[in-house]
C-alpha cells in the first residue's frame, strides 16, 4: 500500500514506452510544430492547404531542399558546416547547361557528369578545411562567393533552354502519381539514413562531431571522414542541380541563390546539433517538410517574399536556442 502511495506521489502514473521513445527524440520538437502549424493553415486557408494536390506540390518544391539538406546533415554531424550549396548548383548547371547546349555534353552523361562535378567542388571545400585548416564557416563562405563569381563569369547572361528529354524527365515526370524528384529526394534520404546509423562510417563520423580529439586517440583518421562528408554534400549538390535542371527545363547563373539559408534551417530544425555529435535524418526530412509547408502556406494567406525570410531567420535562432537549452539540461 505504502509503494503504492509513494508512486502516486512520484506523479510516476502509467508510462508508455513508445510515447516516451517518441518525446525524447531529437525530431520530436519539429513534429509537434508540423503538426501544429499543419491544423492552423488549414483554418487560415480554408483548407485549401489541406488537400493532396497542394501536399504534392510542397513535396515537389522541397525535394532539392531534401536532396542537399542530406549532405548538410552529414557534414553538420562532423562540427562543420557548408554554406556553398548553392553556388555549387549554380556552377554544376552552367557547366552542363552549357555542355548540353553546345553538345559536347552527351545527354545520357549529364547525371554522372552531375555528380561528379558537385564531388569535386566539395572535396575542394574539404581540402580547405580538412588540410588548410580553414574553419568550415569561412572556408565555405569563400567558395560560397567564388563558386557564384564563377557561374557568372561562365555563363555571363546566357540561359539554356529546352534541354533533352532525359533531364525533364528527372524533374517533372511522375511514378505511381508521385514527382519523381520527391523519390529521388526519399532515396538519398533514406541511404543518408543508412550510412549514419547502420555503418561504422556513421559512427565515426558522430565521433568525429562529438570529440574530435578522442576519436583521433581511437585511430579514426578525422581529415578523411571529415573531408569525404563535404564531397558527399557536393555529390548532393550535383544532383540536386540536375533535379533543379529539370524542373525548370533551363540552366542559369541565377540558379541556387538562396538555398543555403533553407538547407540549414532545415537541418537545424529538425534536431541535428549545429555544433557537431548529435543528429536525425530523420528530423532532417521532417525539417525540410517544415519549411516546405510553412512556405506553400504563407503564400496562401498572403504573406509577403521578406515576411516568409524573417520568419525563417527567426525559426533558426530558436531552433539554435531550444538546442542549447536543451543540452545544457542534459545530464553529463
């Protein structure tokens, strides 16, 4: 009787587990926040948010989003950071937009091609980081401008239009009434899933991101992983390119700008840690979902292009805040 007593005093009640699993997941703070922002542009619209054909289209918007914040997820895992996605975009279209168009660049090549260059222009940012020992945030920055400077001394005011079949195909067409760049987007999440939490790279990477010094002392090579996760973001970049590519059927300089600010809120959102050990692919889906919706709905109410940033910019700062708050609480 007496224990029982005791543990209506504890408040301890009836627990159930996979609720309580589900409260301490790092994505738990963002799932609630879809859900509620979810309820509340249905009222403000008139339900128009809330119907198949609208969920598609955010799906579709936020499939590069997706692509790219995968990358981001794995280099922010490291304690690192890449704010050069979108000018990697930029220069990976105008070197196959124009390839396509002067027809030294085989249509059937363009997704390798694709692939390789946004590789390369990572690894690039790794080498600055890894063996220069730029620190992420510059050495990105850096790339961010010239990777930009770049496209826009290749293509000057050229925009390639009507490219082949194969790229449209990649970003319009549809499988089993779902946009093909929203299973390409599921794809890579769902390998980026794989990698972080089912390999030992994975692990060594959230090492890595957690104590760098200490993984070192285990004889994990720290500059290789840490420099193979900017390619990786750059291989994510090449082919969000080729996705972007497609859906708007042309290449530009103008191509990306502004990307960088979704990949990170995204990612930052959804529960991965800023500063490296801690992060959800799963959180980093859920994020990018988040800022498709909160788009998509403020458009339909009438919100204004700088309203949509402020509030974005705003998101970030809270999200950074409820990650320090919470990991201060954490025991040590």
């Amino acid at each position: 009787m007496s224990e029982q007593t005791s543990k209506m005093k504890q408040g301890t009640g009836l627990r159930i587990p996979g609720l309580e699993a589900l409260r301490d997941a790092p994505f738990f703070n963002v799932l609630i926040a879809i859900v509620v922002i979810y309820v509340m542009l249905t009222i403000l619209t008139g339900e128009t948010f809330n119907t198949v054909n609208n969920q598609i289209t955010i799906m579709r918007a936020a499939s590069v989003f997706l692509i790219l914040a995968v990358g981001q997820t794995l280099v922010m895992s490291t304690g690192g950071i890449d704010i050069s996605t979108g000018s990697m975009i930029g220069a990976v279209g105008a070197i196959i937009g124009i390839g396509l168009e002067s027809g030294w660049m085989p249509a059937g090549l363009a997704l390798p091609a694709a692939i390789l260059l946004g590789a390369a222009l990572g690894a690039f940012n790794g080498f600055n980081v890894t063996v220069l020992g730029v620190p992420p945030l510059l050495a990105t920055l850096g790339t961010f401008v010239a990777y930009r400077g770049f496209t826009q001394y290749f293509m000057g005011v050229n925009l390639v239009t009507g490219l082949p079949d194969i790229i449209t195909t990649i970003g319009r067409a549809y499988f089993l009434g779902v946009p093909v760049p929203v299973w390409t987007a599921l794809v890579v999440t769902f390998l980026g899933w794989f990698v972080l939490r089912r390999t030992i790279y994975g692990r060594y990477i959230i090492a890595i991101g957690s104590n760098p010094a200490a993984a070192r002392a285990t004889r994990i090579n720290v500059r290789a992983i840490t420099a193979s996760t900017y390619i990786i973001q750059g291989a994510c970049a090449g082919l969000a390119a080729l996705v972007l590519m497609g859906r708007l059927d042309s290449a530009s300089a103008a191509m990306g700008e502004g990307l960088e600010l979704h990949i990170i809120a995204a990612v930052v959102l959804g529960g991965t840690y800023l500063f490296g050990g801690s992060s959800t692919m799963v959180g980093t889906l859920l994020g990018v979902y988040l800022i498709g919706m909160l788009e998509n709905g403020l458009i339909q109410t009438g919100a204004g292009f700088f309203v949509q940033k402020m509030i974005l910019g705003l998101l970030i700062i809270g999200a950074v805040a409820l990650q320090l708050h919470q990991k201060k609480k954490r025991p040590t």
